[in-house]
C-alpha cells in the first residue's frame, strides 16, 4: 500500500489534487471544464484537437480552441501522427495560446484513426513514438511547458506497448505518462487493468496517472493504493455528476465525502452546464449540445419517459426551464447508481484496424503518416 499522493507535479505545474478530468471528445469543452472545476481542485484537460488542423488554421480546430475566463491553467489535449506537425502545434500552443500543459493523444481506439496509424496505434512504432514526443518536448521547453501522454496497454494482448511506451516517455522528457487500462481491441468494454498501470509505475521514474473505471472517489483511492500511481484521470464517472471532482477532491485531502444530490440540486447542475454551453457556444449550439448530457444526469431517477424524450430535445433556456420544473426537486439521489458503469461500454472489436504492414517493424522512424485536420472523434 502506497501513501495517497495530495498533489501532483507535472514538470514545472503543481495541481493542488492528483485528479486529471479525461480529455473526451464532444464532452471537455470549456463549458464543461469550468463546470467541473467549480467543484473542486484538479487539471481539466481540453477535447482532442489535432496538430495539423491547428498548424493549418482549420476553422474547426479553431472553435475547439476556446478557455473560459476563469481558466486559469490551460491544458490541451493534442493528436498527431508526424513530429513536425507536432511541434509546430506545440509551439503555436505555448506561444500564441498560452497554454500551460499539453497533452499528446496515443489512445484513440476509433478504426478511423487507428487504421492511419494514430492514436492506440501508434505506439507499436517506438521509433515513430520517440520523434514525436522529442519534437514536442522540445517545443514546449522554451516556455516551461510539461507534455504528457496518454496510451493504452497496447493494440491487443499479444501486442502490448505501454511499457516501451513509458520507457520512452521517460527518455524523451515526457512528464508523465497517463495509462487507460484496455488494449485497443478492448475499446470500452471488459474491465480497465489497473495491474497493468502498478506495472508501469514499476518500470519507469516518471509520474503515471492511472485510468479506468473510476466510478466513485473511494475508486480513485482505491486506484492509487493498488497502483502506486501519481495520480488518477476520471472520464465517464463524472458524465452527468460533475460534483465527483468535489468529492475526489475531499477523498484526497483526507475527507470522505459522497455527494448525493436531490433531483433539484442535480437540476440547478444541469441549469448550470447548460448556460455555461449557451455563454461559450451561444444560446441554441449551447442547448444543442447539453442534450446528450440529459440522459446522465437523470440516471436513475424516475423522472418520465416525455420529460425526458423532450429535455432531449431542448432547444432554449427558457424551454429548459419549464422542463426542469416538472422535476420532482425533492427525489433523493438514485444510490443503486453508485459505484456503477454510465457512458460508453459496448464491445471489444474483432479485429484492430491498422494500416497495411503495420505490425511488421516496431521502428517507423520517418515514416510520413498522412494527418486529419479535423479529426474529433477521440478516445
Ligand atoms: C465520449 C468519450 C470521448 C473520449 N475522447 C477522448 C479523447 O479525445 N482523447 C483521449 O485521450 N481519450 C478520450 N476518451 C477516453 C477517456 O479519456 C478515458 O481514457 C476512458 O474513458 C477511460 O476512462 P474512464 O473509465 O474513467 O472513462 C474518450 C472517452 C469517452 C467516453
């Protein structure tokens, strides 16, 4: 058992709690980010943007690209398959951003990027890996920026990469290394192997930040006990329950708290994330995009079928409004709920999708892996 680290270093940033809100395409906007620091300490991690699309200006690349006032640490998470674009991107972070942690995405499972040679993929290429993460070290280094990466196990359990992974993030002046518990072919289902995470603690000197399946705080606790880790990366738990960050916060400073908010605190939550989305977005993109929060949040409550059908398609604050308020504000918290699985899980995938020969050499130094400007579809 290893004492509960209170906080984490990551090169030249101090987070005041070892807790690092996942970076989830469609999910991390600065909407969602503001709403989750207000409750507690930690560093909240931006969507995925990609290096190219920020190096050409890409329109998209650009709206994601957004902080709230109240943002005070800025962390990005970027993708990107070639160490020039790379650190272009970086530099362009740093300079004109100011960001002040960068995060490189070397976990995406999604075929359409794995099949390119991102994302989970690219780590079976150590040499591949090496540049990029040199190229952006570098980059970085002139504005006392840390980078950071996030990986997976591997490709599959008989092609597994996070530990070379680490050694090399280490080598290269990585500053920590976050490790989602599954393979690719795993993508969401099965249980995250926090084993495989005490492993990587053991193999490098670097931070690890663990990942999976934290469901509550007493996970997270739990997590690093088991694990060893620096700190913890919380994705689908806190859909829909942004208030775990207080309570992750509490766990860490030595306070159990579990937070179990009546149906009306969960809806003066969902007023909130709502109108922070319309501030950042404008008003009808804003309610646009708070809908697939709906059904998270009302997890396990008995709210009815219409409420719910038409919250989902709510398309003003004042509409939502007159919705919440058909609410019953006085339900208590749902706590079967506790503890358990929200956000995507589906199955593993039959087959990896890679680009032709990639399993043949585990170098790829030099190889010229065409990049997506837009591509948003992340972990
Ligand atoms: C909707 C969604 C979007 C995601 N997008 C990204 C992403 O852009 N970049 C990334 O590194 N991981 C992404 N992930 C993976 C999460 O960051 C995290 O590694 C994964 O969900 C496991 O952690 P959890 O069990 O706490 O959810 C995404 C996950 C979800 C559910």
């Amino acid at each position: 058992m290893t004492a509960v680290p209170a906080s984490l270093t990551l090169g030249s940033l101090r987070v005041e709690t070892p807790v690092v809100l996942a970076p989830m395409a469609g999910i991390t906007n600065a909407a969602y980010r503001r709403l989750c620091a207000e409750q507690g300490a930690g560093l909240y991690v931006s969507e995925m943007i990609t290096s190219r699309g920020l190096v050409e200006g890409d329109e998209t690349t650009q709206k994601m690209l957004v902080f709230d006032e109240l943002e005070t640490v800025r962390s990005v998470q970027l993708y990107g398959t070639d160490p020039v674009y790379i650190g272009k991107a970086v530099e362009i972070l740093c300079a004109d951003h100011g960001v002040a942690h960068v995060d490189l995405n070397f976990g995406c499972p999604v075929p359409k990027v794995t099949r390119k040679g991102g994302g989970g993929a690219l780590p079976w290429k150590r040499g591949l890996l090496g540049e990029i993460l040199t190229s952006a070290v570098a980059a970085a280094a002139p504005y006392d920026v840390p980078v950071t990466m996030k990986t997976r196990k591997g490709l599959d359990d008989d092609h597994l990469t996070y530990l070379d992974a680490g050694r090399i993030a280490q080598e290269t002046g990585v500053a920590a290394i976050a490790l989602h518990g599954r393979t690719v072919q795993q993508a969401y289902s099965g249980e995250a192997d926090w084993d495989a995470i005490a492993a990587l603690v053991a193999h490098v000197d670097i931070p690890v930040l663990g990942n999976g399946d934290i469901w509550e705080a007493a996970d997270a606790l739990r997590m690093v006990a088991q694990t060893g880790a620096a700190g913890v990366v919380v994705g689908r738990g806190c859909l829909g329950r942004p208030w775990l960050f207080r309570d992750l916060a509490a766990a860490f400073h030595g306070d159990d708290v579990a937070t179990l908010p009546t149906l009306g605190e969960v809806r003066t939550m969902m007023r909130r994330h709502a109108e922070l989305l319309s501030e950042h977005m404008g008003e009808e993109r804003g309610c646009k995009e708070f809908r697939k929060h709906v059904s998270w949040y009302l997890k396990g409550f008995g709210a009815g079928g219409d409420l719910r059908h038409r919250l989902a398609l709510v398309d003003s604050l004042a509409t939502l409004d007159d919705l919440l308020a058909g609410l019953d504000a006085d339900e208590p918290f749902p706590v079967r709920e506790l503890g358990t699985p929200r956000g995507r899980q589906g199955s593993p995938r039959s087959r990896v999708a890679l680009p032709e020969g990639w399993l043949d050499d585990t170098d790829g130094r030099g190889a010229h892996l065409r990049e997506d400007t837009s591509e948003t579809t992340g972990g």
